[in-house]
C-alpha cells in the first residue's frame, strides 16, 4: 500500500507517494507537464510504477513543486530538477541500494538534466521524451540510460527525432517503438507496460 509523505526540496515541501516493497532496488518515477495537467496519477506513470512494482520495487513518485499538494511554482524544469534530486536522495536515504530512475514526458526531459549532476542513479528509461516540444541540446552522454520508448504515432517525442539523438544520449540504449500509439498511449498502456516489464 502506497503511503503519502512530504520531500524536502530546497525551502519547498513536495508531496509524494511511496510504495516500499525492498531496500534492494527501487523507482524514482517523475510525470508529465505540470502546465499541460500532468501529475502523479498520469496514466503513462500508473504503468511504469505499476511494471516496477511488479517486479518487486519499490516505488516513489512525486508531483512537481506547485502540482497537487506541492508546495511552490512551475520553474521551467530549472527546479523541477531540484525535485528530482530530493527524491532521489529521500529513496537513497532510506537505505534503498539501487535506484532506478524513469521519466514519461516532460519527467523524461527533466530527469535527463538531472542526471547529469551526480546522482544516485543505477539505471535510467526515458517514456516519449519530448524532443519535439522541449529543448535537448544540453543532454550529454547519458551512461546509465538504458531504454526509451516512444509511440510511433507521437508527435511530440517523434521517433526519428530520438533516432537521431539517441546515439549522443547513449547508443547502447535499447530503442522502442509503439507502433500507432501517440503521446498519450490510449488503447497501448498494456503495450507499454509489457515493454517495461520485459525490460526489467
């Protein structure tokens, strides 16, 4: 059962849902754009916590500052990332040994800048990076990225746009690719989920 705490991130309280199963591995999910309605209960994060939990991980995910009951305002994904960071420390903090850390969106483009400071992270996935809509150009080599799925009906995260910038992420990333599903993986959430959990 998932249980609701508090991040301390910067001077700001940022509210989260912790599901602990292990101390061996766990998740760091991040959600969509907060300005475009994106939260923690963002279909696409149900499944990527839902495949982690699955196998037995646990699970934290969070609503940005100035999403839900998180306190503060959108910032641009300038402390967005500051967000990621506390929860990865809070995961880390409580004795969890190996993170993972998984994006969907506008969460993928946040964790991908966050990484690039030091980070407790094991293994990275990036859902529909939305290199479409977002500005890429300051992600350097991504060593822990893993996977990035997007859909091939996704015009936002289009998907020979991430071909291109995937070998400068990390070319040893697996690629994959929903065929007909779009941003929102309507109808492909099981497909999605499958991907994940085959991966993991």
């Amino acid at each position: 059962m998932a249980e609701k705490i508090l991040i301390q991130s910067d001077n700001l309280q940022i509210e989260g849902l912790l599901d602990r199963r292990t101390t061996d591995k766990g998740a760091v999910i991040s959600h969509p754009h907060p300005l475009y309605g994106g939260n923690m209960y963002a279909a696409g994060v149900e499944s990527i916590v839902h495949a982690y939990w699955k196998k037995g991980y646990t699970t934290l995910r969070f609503n940005f500052r100035g999403v839900g009951n998180s306190q503060g305002l959108y910032d641009n994904g300038v402390g967005e990332q500051q967000d990621v960071l506390a929860a990865l420390s809070f995961l880390s903090e409580t004795g969890t040994k190996q993170i993972d850390l998984a994006g969907y969106s506008f969460g993928a483009w946040v964790n991908a800048h966050a990484v690039q400071q030091d980070t407790p992270v094991e293994r990275m996935i990036l859902v529909s990076p939305p290199v479409g809509f977002m500005d890429f150009t300051k992600i350097a080599a991504i060593d822990r990225l893993k996977l990035v799925v997007t859909g091939s009906r996704d015009q936002i995260a289009p998907a020979e746009q991430i071909k291109t910038l995937l070998p400068s992420w990390n070319p040893e990333a697996r690629f994959e690719i929903i065929e007909g599903a779009d941003h929102f993986y309507g109808g492909y959430l099981d497909r999605l989920e499958k991907i994940l959990d085959d991966y993991l």
